[in-house]
C-alpha cells in the first residue's frame, strides 16, 4: 500500500465525500466492487492504504459526511441507491473533484517519501565562455542598461 503517515487535507475532504456516497449508496457505476465490501475495505482501497488505518481513523460515535458512525460500521456493506436525485448527482461530482485532489497529493506524497523529486541541475560554463562572455550576455546587459534607463539613472552600472 502506497498511502501512509499523517492525514492530508485532500485526504480527509476524500474520506469524507466516500463515506457520504458510501452511506448514502450513490457511488459512481464503475464502483462495482464496492457492493462486496464493507465500508471499511472500500475506504481503504479508495484511499490506497491499510485498512487499520482507516479503522483508527473512523471511531465509533466519530461524526462524518453529517452521520455518527456506528459500532458496527467495519460490517456495513454498500445498498446501491436506483434513482439518483440532483443533490445526489452533485454529491457524486464533489466525490470525483475530491478524489481527483487526492490523487494529485498523493503522487507528490509518494515522490516525496521516495526521494525522487527532480533535481535541478545547474551548467557551469566553460573557459572560453568566461573568457569571452557566455552566450546572449550582450542581450542581457543591454536590456539591463535599458532598465537603468527607464528608472532615470543612466549614470548606474548593472554588470551581469
């Protein structure tokens, strides 16, 4: 499992809106395997993490998506909902935005925990390029005198 460590924003507003659809039994039609799970292994399937995790986080008596959990939420399996209402339809697009969210800090999460940021690298000029200025210098310092221009003092010297 990729998802561990503390809780992120995106990943709380995440858990939230699935366990509102979950409740609720609006979850999108590509969710097929939600109807074989309890809310508990949904959540952490959705989330990408360990399902005890989830279980620390979802006390009993805790409030969430405006519902107080109960002692058996780790047992309840998903009723699908038939007719879908418009409050239910913009439920399910606040669960795609969040889930969208939480994907994107996740990849940063994970890249994070791996190290593998991009690095910058930086060039170092040559001899020849010290010695006779790197490429687009002239540019560079004529645009700069042009600033020294515009603010007025044309006496200053900008070197670059």
């Amino acid at each position: 499992m990729a998802n561990s460590g503390r809780w992120t924003a995106a990943e709380l507003k995440y858990l939230d809106h699935l366990v509102g659809c979950y409740l609720t039994g609006i979850l999108d039609d590509s969710d097929d395997e939600a109807e074989r799970l309890t809310l508990r292994q949904y959540v952490a399937r959705q989330l990408r993490c360990d399902p005890m995790r989830v279980t620390k986080r979802l006390k009993k008596g805790k409030m969430l998506a405006n519902a107080r959990l109960q002692a058996n939420f780790n047992r309840r399996v998903y009723h699908k909902l038939i007719d879908y209402s418009a409050l239910d339809v913009e439920r399910l697009m606040a669960l795609k935005d969040a889930r969208n969210k939480f994907l994107a800090e996740l990849e940063s999460k994970v890249a994070k925990k791996e190290g593998s940021e991009p690095r910058v690298t930086r060039g170092y000029l040559s001899l020849s390029e010290q010695l006779n200025g790197a490429p687009g210098t002239h540019e560079l310092q004529h645009e700069a005198h042009a600033m020294l221009l515009l603010r007025g003092n044309a006496e200053a010297v900008w070197t670059i």
